[in-house]
C-alpha cells in the first residue's frame, strides 16, 4: 500500500502507467475539515498555512473510488476494504 497526494492528473496517470493493479482512492473534503484536522496534531511536516496551495493544486480524479473524509476512520477502511474485494 502506498499513500500520496497525486494531487494532478498527470501524476496519477505516472503511478498507473505500467501499474495495473494500482488503484486510486480520493479522500474528499472540504477546506474547513481538513484545516480543522490539521490545525490539531502536532509535530507534522506539513503546517496549515500550506493547505491552501493544496487545494488550489488539486485536479479532482474521474477515476478513483471517493470516500467522504468526513467518515469516521472506521467507515472509511470499510468502505475501501468492501471496494477492493470486487
């Protein structure tokens, strides 16, 4: 398994080129909820002043499974446990 962001289609479409077992999830949300998270832990890499750039980069994927963010850690490993078994 492999976390990134893949935040354009163009890097996307380098993890999948040769790759056909790759498979892209998206995680959505909006600003507020993803600045929110941030904005509580501690000791990240990544601070909140930069999320802005993030979403202002991001290239919503037509090809991925998108699973609501806003879904508890639980549901979310669910749904994409329920999605890789088809």
């Amino acid at each position: 398994m492999l976390a990134c962001s893949a935040l354009k289609e163009q890097y996307r479409q380098q993890l999948l080129d040769g790759n056909p077992d790759v498979q892209i999830v998206y995680l959505k949300g909006t600003f507020d909820l993803i600045w929110s998270r941030m904005s509580n832990r501690s000791d990240h890499f990544m601070k909140p002043h930069m999320l802005q750039s993030q979403f202002e980069t991001l290239e919503e994927p037509d090809n991925a499974l998108t699973v609501a963010a806003s879904k508890s850690v639980n549901d979310i490993v669910q749904e994409l446990l329920k999605y890789l078994k088809k």
